[in-house]
C-alpha cells in the first residue's frame, strides 16, 4: 500500500522506509517527488529534521541536479540572485520549504519553456 499523505510523527519524515526501498514503486510522478524531496535532503545539513542548505552546498546542487536548466556562463551570479529570492528569511540558509519555492518556479519556466504557456 502506498504512503499516507498524513503528516508523519516528528523525527521520523520516511514513513520508515528508505527511498533504495521505494525506488520502481508508484507512478512517474509519485517517483519524481521522491526524486525532488531526496535532492534536498542529499546536500542539506543539520540535525535530524531540521536540515538547511548553505550556499555551498546550493551551489552544489544546483551544478549536480539541475545543470540542464543553468547552462549559460552567467550562472554563478545566477545561482547567487537565485539563492538570495528562494532564502525568504534571509537567514543564508535554504530551509525545505523555501526549496520547494524554488522547485515551482522551475516547473513554471518547464510549463513555459516546453508548453508554450
């Protein structure tokens, strides 16, 4: 049976599975999720639940997981503008839901770019 959509106790966020464990199971989107929350918490650091990315370490993502859509010489400046419109508290760190803010706005320039909207 899949996962609920409910709100998971604090501390465990998996739904006691491990994401190997879930690799091939659901739809393609149910997996791109997976793909999209696994990303962050692949370069994100901090204690358990609470992890951050620095700029470091959005730089890094950005360069491993999303190269495709930051191809011109001008994405190191890119990349800073970026970081500093996603980091909504100004904190120099980028918290899940300020991720999230920024995986809508690449589906939105996907929407544009490839479904002429």
């Amino acid at each position: 049976m899949g996962q609920s959509l409910q709100p998971e106790p604090s501390g465990d966020r998996s739904g006691g599975r491990k994401p190997a464990e879930m690799e091939g199971e659901g739809s393609e989107l149910e997996r791109g999720l997976h793909a999209i929350v696994g990303s962050f918490y692949r370069y994100a650091e901090g204690s358990e639940g609470a992890k951050e990315l620095d700029q470091a370490a959005f730089q890094t993502l950005l360069s491993n997981e999303l190269s495709h859509q930051l191809t011109s010489s001008e994405d190191q400046q890119a990349a800073l503008d970026l970081f500093k419109k996603v980091d909504a508290n100004n904190d120099q760190k980028i918290s899940f839901d300020e991720y999230w803010d920024l995986i809508v706005e690449i589906c939105r320039v996907i929407r544009r770019s490839t479904y002429n909207e």
